[in-house]
C-alpha cells in the first residue's frame, strides 16, 4: 500500500509538470522525441511497431508524426484496443488492430483514440512497443495510469520496448512493485537512454 500511495503523489507531481508545458512547448518537444525515435536503429529494422495514438485530452505526446514516418517507410503499424476496462490481470483487457493514417478514430470512455472499424493483428507481429507513461526513472521504470496494462502486455511481449517521455518528468527513481516492467529504451526531447548501457546517449 506505501508504494501505491507514493506512486499516487508520483503521478499527480507528473501531471502537475505536463500542465506546467505550454501548448508551443509540448508541441515541440513532441516534434522532437518523434524525431529521436526514428533515429533509432531497432526502429529502423522493424517491421511492425505497435503504438498508441496520442491523445490530446489526456496531454499525451503528439506521436502522429511517427507513425505517420513510419508508416511510410512500409512498417505496419499496430495499436492497443481496451476490451474491458478492468485491474484484474487474470482477464484479456487489450485487444490490437492494424492501423493507417487517416482512419476513422473514436474516443473510448478513458478518452483513448481507437479505430472505429478495426482490422484485428497479433501483439507477435510487433518488433517494437511503443509504451506511454507519465514518467520514467533512469533505471528504465515507468508509472503510468495505474491499470497495469502495459505491464501486462510487456509480460506477454517478446518486442522491444521504446518509450517516449518528457525530461521534465524524467526522475531519479519511481517505487516499484513486482509486477512492474521496465523499458528498454527511453527518449526525451534531449536524449536517447538505455538503462545499464554507459553508452547512452
């Protein structure tokens, strides 16, 4: 319980730093980390990324001109679909479509863009998983909503794990639990990390 309150006052201290982010601001440091991410090179060799669709009500970073990028270069794109909003890790709460630019979307009841008619694809496909949070540590942790989806699907995923984050809520260390999974790599709008590599970036 400790932890889960720390993780509380975590994330309501993130929130708190995005609001602090003008409109101009936040829309360039999108530009940017979209930018970083395309340089890396897992990105680069992958044939299928599975990412979420920014969503600006939840003060998302801007991902459309990554997908947009890579969607280009002939990589197919996937993203998450909620099957049942739900904390119990025992049910399948995320299902996956494939997804083109200029689909129809629709807001789920969390606000979350979703296609409107789905073209259903396996997680397996996906060389990549682009994970969002309101934070991370330079350890590779991240603390999102607090559902556990992601964690859930970085359990079942063999992909690489690629997420975007803001240096503003960039921390020293978030409080974990065991069933927290880090990422492999993290991009802000300055840097390119990965955790336990001296050679970052």
């Amino acid at each position: 319980m400790q932890i889960e309150e720390a993780k509380n006052r975590l994330r309501a201290a993130l929130r708190e730093r995005r609001r602090a982010v003008d409109a101009d601001g936040f829309a360039a440091i999108s530009e940017a980390i979209s930018g970083a991410m395309l340089t890396l090179p897992e990105i680069a060799a992958a044939k299928a990324v599975h990412t979420f669709i920014s969503a600006a009500r939840l003060q998302e970073l801007d991902l459309d001109p990554f997908i947009e990028a890579v969607h280009a270069r002939g990589v197919k794109v996937l993203v998450p679909i909620v099957k049942r909003y739900s904390r119990e890790w025992n049910q399948e709460r995320l299902a996956h479509s494939y997804y083109r630019p200029g689909m129809e979307l629709s807001e789920n009841r969390w606000g979350i863009l979703e296609p409107v008619r789905p073209e259903p694809a396996q997680l397996t496909v996906a060389d990549v998983i682009v994970v969002p949070a309101l934070g991370c540590d330079l350890q590779g942790n991240r603390v999102g909503s607090g559902y556990g989806f992601y964690d859930q699907l970085l359990t079942d995923a063999r992909a690489l794990s690629v997420c975007p984050c803001m240096d503003a809520t960039l921390v020293q260390e978030i409080p974990t639990e065991e069933h927290d999974r880090p990422v492999d790599i993290i991009v802000t709008e300055t840097r390119i990390l990965r955790p336990g590599d001296r050679d970052s970036v």
